[in-house]
C-alpha cells in the first residue's frame, strides 16, 4: 500500500542521510522524496513515499523517530490530506497536428506551457502522481517526448491538524 510519510527534522549536514539509511539498512525502498527548509530555517520537512503494510509503515515511523535529528513524524496517508507533484515535461511537436493534439491535452489537464520553439513544447503540470502519470501517457500517444523531470510528493494534513515540533 503506498504510504506517505512527514518528518520535521533539524535542517543540518547528515540529517537526510540518517534517515534514507533507516529505509536501505532494512530494505525498504523510497519511491520518492522531497525535502525543503520550512518557515522556520532551523527546520525541514521531508514528505517520503514508500510501499509498506500497516507493520512496516509503523516499524519505519518508530526508527525515524528515534533519530536525534527528528523532532516529529507523521503517517499522513491515514488521514484526509493534500498532496502534489511537479512535473516538467519537453514534447516534439513536429506537425500542426501533434501541436494541437498537446494544445488540448494541455487544456484539459490544466497544464501550462512554459516554452515553445519550432520543434518543442515545455510544459509544467502539477497534481497527484496518478494525474502526472496519466498526462505522461497522453503526451506520449500525440507527441514524442524529449525528456521530463518530476519532483517529490510534498503533502499536509487537512484541516487543523499538523505536523509541529
């Protein structure tokens, strides 16, 4: 079951480090990690995605933890939540017809191009990883893509609950 994790932790060398080390030292795998100073310039949050059962989820949230560095750690795909990820994506558009075929794709997903050329389209989507995914996959069937880079999953709580030290 994919699972999000939320770690508050001190924004110092290493810190990043010892944490990844609790996943590779028992075998869990990071499907994606993001990381950024927060309000607060002493601290971090760090949104880890993983694959684990209830078992495991709770065994990796207890070991982090215990790290000096980690101030709180929250399991926030148990409750409602919001989440979203960046993607930048470079498509050929050789042809009117491809160059329209992105023009609506882009429309209907709420995408928005950021640079164009006589050849390529840039394009910034964001949203859950399952609406990523599938842009990709249409951008793929009208459009021969270049490259693309996406970012972490960063996600909150809802409502008034949060993740403080």
């Amino acid at each position: 079951m994919r699972r999000i994790i939320s770690v508050l932790m001190e924004n110092a060398p290493g810190s990043l480090s010892r944490i990844a080390g609790v996943f590779s030292q028992r075998g869990y795998n990071v499907d994606s990690l993001c990381v950024a100073p927060t309000s607060d310039d002493s601290l971090s949050r760090l949104t880890i995605i993983t694959q684990a059962d209830d078992k495991v989820t709770e065994q990796i949230t207890k070991q982090v933890n215990k790290l000096i560095d980690v101030l709180r750690v929250a399991e926030l795909s148990e409750a409602p939540h919001v989440e979203r990820e960046l993607m930048l994506i470079k498509v050929a558009t050789r042809t009117e017809i491809a160059r329209a075929e992105v023009n609506r794709n882009v429309d209907i997903f709420r995408a928005r191009i950021l640079d164009v050329t006589a050849q390529h389209y840039t394009i910034e989507i964001t949203g859950t990883s399952d609406k990523l995914s599938a842009f990709a996959h249409v951008m793929g069937h009208c459009a021969d893509i270049t490259e693309s880079a996406r970012t972490g999953v960063c996600s909150l709580s809802r409502g008034d609950r949060a993740l403080r030290p």
